[in-house]
C-alpha cells in the first residue's frame, strides 16, 4: 500500500480559483443566453448567479483569513 501524497498548497489554491473562475463564467453564458432569448429559463439564470456570487464571496473570505494569518505571524517575536 503506497502512502498518500499531499498535494502542494499552491495545487489547492490554483484549483479553487479556477473554480471561481468556472462559476462567474457559466453565470455569464447564462445571461447572455438570456439576453439574447435563448431557450433558458429565468430562475436558472438567478441560480447560476447565485452559485457564483457565493464561490466569489467565499474566496474572498479565504484570503481575507489568509492574509489576518501572514499578518499575525508577522507579528510574532523571534
């Protein structure tokens, strides 16, 4: 049995932005397939946009942390 290997922390953060970045993108197809009176429902539309605004505002919490924990250590005495 192979031990498990941990992915890199940078691995980590590159896939959630990418997922970030796949949710703000499929909100936007979905609008546009609205605006432009495609077969797409309203309320799919809003769902999409909510998935997304959650995934943003998520991240943006995990590097307002992130930052709060680079600071606190910065503070730490030697």
């Amino acid at each position: 049995m192979s031990p498990l290997r941990e992915k890199p922390f940078g691995t980590y953060l590159k896939n959630a932005i990418n997922e970030v970045n796949s949710a703000q993108l499929q909100s936007e197809e979905a609008t546009q397939k609205l605006m432009n009176g495609q077969n797409i429902e309203l309320h799919d539309v809003m769902i999409t946009a909510q998935k997304a605004s959650i995934t943003m505002q998520a991240a943006l919490e995990v590097r307002n942390k992130a930052v709060e924990a680079y600071q606190e250590m910065m503070r730490m005495q030697v």
